[in-house]
C-alpha cells in the first residue's frame, strides 16, 4: 500500500523533469532554420511529460480524496 501511494509523486517528478528536459531542447530547435523531426521528438516528448503531470496530479486527487473519507 506504501509503494502506491509514491505513484502520483513519481509520475509527476518524472514528468516534470520531461518537461523541463524537451523546453530546453525545443528552445534549441526552434532557433535553427526549419522543421525537421527534431521538433516532432520534442513536441512528442512535451505531450508525454504533459500526459504523466496530468495523469499524476488525477491520482493525487483520487488518493487525497480516499484519505479524506
């Protein structure tokens, strides 16, 4: 029961730690000349990092409503 309730905390380090990781990588993108495949890794990567901060912070919420009651 103790490892479950780290999950959310996990899942939103982790993807916040992403994020940080590709908007540094998509500034670095953007500044040269063009679209490649670059910028679809980075963007592909922010959605991830977007996807677990989400999904993190809904546990969170379903974890501190379960203690409540």
């Amino acid at each position: 029961m103790k490892d479950r309730a780290m999950k959310h905390h996990i899942m939103i380090a982790l993807g916040l730690s992403m994020a940080a990781i590709f908007a540094y990588q998509g500034a670095l993108a953007l500044i040269e000349p063009g679209i490649g495949g670059k910028e679809v890794y980075v963007a592909g990567g922010l959605i991830l990092a977007g996807w677990l901060i989400y999904a993190g912070l809904a546990e969170w919420r379903a974890a501190r409503s379960n203690k409540s009651e």
